[in-house]
C-alpha cells in the first residue's frame, strides 16, 4: 500500500514538474513571438504626439512593438553616426536625405526595393517623391514619409502697408526686402529688417534658394565658375552691403528667425510649414508664404526631407517594414503630418483640409516642381553640418571673399 502511494504521489510531482516545464517553454515561444522595432524619431512640435499611431499599428500587429525614442534635432545626426560606428543602431529612424550618401558608404542602410516592388501603396506616393529620394546606385533606401519643401514666409501687414506686391525675381525680392528695412519708431536705429537669413547651421537652405538659382550646382567646377561666385557675392551683400537682415545674422539659427518674424523684427524668411502652425498661432493673417523667387536660371528650393530607414543591422527587417509602409499609408500618413506639421507623401491625401494652414499648403505644392537636393556625396553631410555654416559666417564677416568661400566648397567635395 506504502509502495503505491509513493509512486502515485511520484507520478504528481512529474506531471507537475511537465506540465510546469511545458508552460515555460509555451510561455517562452510566445514571448519570441513579439518583436521589438526601436524607431528613432524627431518632431518640431514638443507637444505633438505619435501615441495613436503606435496603439493602431500594434493593435493591427499583435506579434510586434514599437519601441519609439524621441530624439532632439541638434543631437540628432551626431548621435545616430555613433550608433551606426557602435554596431548599435536603431531598427528604424527617420533620416535627412543629406546624410544618405554617408550611411550608404557606411552599409549601413538596408535596401527597401524587395518590399517596395510588392507594396500595395507604392503608386500612392508621389513620383516626385520616389525620385528625389532614390539613390544614385538605383536602390531606393528610404520610405518616403513626409514631403518638406522650403518656400518664403512674409507679413502681409507689412507688405499691405507700404503697398508691395509678392516679388517674382531675386531683383524684384532684393527692392522689396530695401524697401521693407526701416525706422519704424524715428530713433534713427533700423528696427525692421526685410529678411531674416538663417546665417547658423541649417542656413544652407536660404544659401541655396539664392546661388543655387543663379548659376552655381554641385558638378566638379560648378561652385566656382564666375557666375556661382557671382551670384555668392549677391547673396553675401544682402547682409553686409545692403544690410537688409539683422546685425545678428551671422549666428542666428532657427529659433532666431522665426522669432524675429513672429515680434516683427523681420518681415520675410524662408522655412517650411512645419513652422506654419506657431506661426498662424502668433500672428494670425498677419502671415503668409509665396515660392521663392526666380533667380537668372531659374528657381530652386530645398526639398528638405525627413523619410524612414530600416538600419541593415537590425534583427526584425520584416517588422521594421511593416512599420515604415503602415506610416505611409493614407489614412496613417495623414495622421501623421497632423503632429508633424508637413505635408503627406500620398496622391490620395491630395484633397485633405489642412484648415488655415492651406496658404502654406498651396505655397508647398508650388514648388514642388523646382525643389532639388544637395549632391548624393559622402561629404554632403559635413558640408551641411560644419563646412556650410563656419565658412558662410566668416564671408558675412568679411573674413573672406565670395571667390575664397566657393573654393573652400568645391575642395571639400572635390578636393584640390
């Protein structure tokens, strides 16, 4: 009787023991299940939020979640290099069209063409979207996401009181910002100035709606042929011969120039509609947005694009493009632009009502037909990060000449 009660109670441990073993081992399949996708991303707006989007996409995915880090825009580029040199980067992050040829060079960015070729939504994106931002070897590595196209923001109570029309030429612009730059208060000190240049990083964008449009480009040799140090020297005199940007120029970045035009201090600037919103927000109909004006060969504006990247390191490929082609999808890629502030990639959010913002909508649109890229090169991205802005400040000092400051150019991208 003792002998079958020990084995009976012997066979309860054991089933006990299988049954807690085989719980574990469905517990742990079911945990190897879930993937984790790490997305980097950035946002102008502090308050925005992408929460909503994350729950939808899980809720549509159960076996995948998104690990979202929001990162600063000033740290943004350094600290993504540092992870990819690291051998840790994100699965998916949102990156500048600019720093593509450095992560190319790097291998660190997985190519899309397999997925895309087989995507529901691939002619849903508009074509001018898929060509900007394809690279020159003819894989396309990012997932268009948002359309940024820089235009001129102005104050119409400005312009509506000294009677000025929207200037179409860089000439008609140059005897609208004069005439714009005045004492408004009889102190004898200018106190409204008819441009605000972005002299700091990121200015390149103003840099380039000026030179890039009057003879200069990025070929070997187009930086410094007589017409691109030419149309160098127009865009220099603005702030130091016809001074019609502020003393602080040199050193004024983003948060400078649109607070100068939301006090009044400045009267014209260029940036995109991500800033529309604090601007309605601050002025009212006392702004508004025109394309920038026609150089001697033309227009061109920047096309100044944050789309996503699956990093080739990444251990969830497949989760990580589920990820990037739900957020450019319509209804997904609306929702958004409406935290972003920009623009939607999709043919079909054509027609959607982006309210008061619509002026700034209309002004993105038409230019989009002009809007360029800086060069496909790996040496785009420290030109734009440090080459850009400390030899643009030292010609708006006077430290150097127009011809001086386009060779510095054209010996970064193409050495002696």
């Amino acid at each position: 009787m003792k002998k079958t009660a020990a084995l009976f109670l012997l066979g309860i441990i054991v089933s006990t023991l299988l049954f807690a073993g085989g719980k574990q081992e469905a517990s742990g399949k079911k945990e190897a299940e879930v993937q984790s996708v790490n997305f980097w991303f950035h946002l102008d707006d502090p308050e925005a939020r992408v929460d909503s989007l994350i729950q939808k996409f899980e809720q549509e995915n159960p076996g995948i979640k998104i690990e979202a880090e929001r990162v600063p825009w000033d740290a943004y580029h350094q600290r993504l290099l540092t992870a990819v040199t690291a051998g840790s980067p994100p699965d998916v992050s949102q990156v500048k069209l600019w720093w593509q040829p450095q992560l190319v060079e790097l291998k660190a960015l997985e190519p899309l063409d397999k997925w895309i070729s087989t995507w529901q939504g691939r002619n849903d994106i508009y074509d001018r979207v898929w060509e900007l931002t394809r690279y020159t070897d003819g894989k396309q590595y990012l997932m268009p996401l948002q359309m940024v196209i820089l235009y001129m923001y102005y104050r119409t109570d400005m312009f509506k009181k000294l009677g000025l029309s929207i200037p179409e030429t860089r000439e008609e612009f140059l005897d609208v910002a004069k005439k714009l730059t005045r004492d408004t208060n009889g102190d004898g000190n200018v106190d409204v100035y008819g441009f605000g240049i972005r002299g700091a990083r990121g200015g390149h964008d103003w840099w380039g709606a000026f030179v890039l449009s009057s003879g200069a480009n990025f070929e070997k040799g187009g930086l410094t042929t007589p017409e691109a140090i030419a149309a160098n020297q127009w865009f220099i005199d603005l702030y130091r011969v016809h001074k019609v940007s502020p003393p602080t120029t040199p050193n004024d970045g983003f948060k400078e120039i649109i607070a100068n035009m939301q006090s009044g201090r400045t009267a014209t600037t260029i940036h995109h509609i991500g800033s529309a919103k604090g601007m309605v927000d601050a002025l009212g109909d006392k702004i508004s947005a025109f394309p920038v004006p026609e150089g001697t060969e033309g227009r061109w504006t920047s096309f100044g694009d944050e789309e996503n990247a699956i990093f080739s390191a990444s251990k969830v490929k497949e989760a990580a493009w589920k990820w990037i082609s739900f957020l450019a999808t319509k209804e997904n890629n609306l929702t958004w632009q409406k935290a972003s502030g920009q623009i939607s990639v999709n043919k079909s959010n054509a027609e959607a009502d982006y309210g008061e913002l619509s002026r700034f909508v209309k002004a993105t649109t038409e230019s989009a037909d002009f809007a360029g890229v800086l060069p496909a090169h790996p040496a785009t991205a420290e030109f734009v990060e440090s080459v850009w802005p400390t030899t643009m400040q030292r010609a708006f000092l006077g430290e150097i000449t127009s011809k001086e400051m386009m060779e510095i150019f054209e010996k970064h991208f193409y050495g002696e």
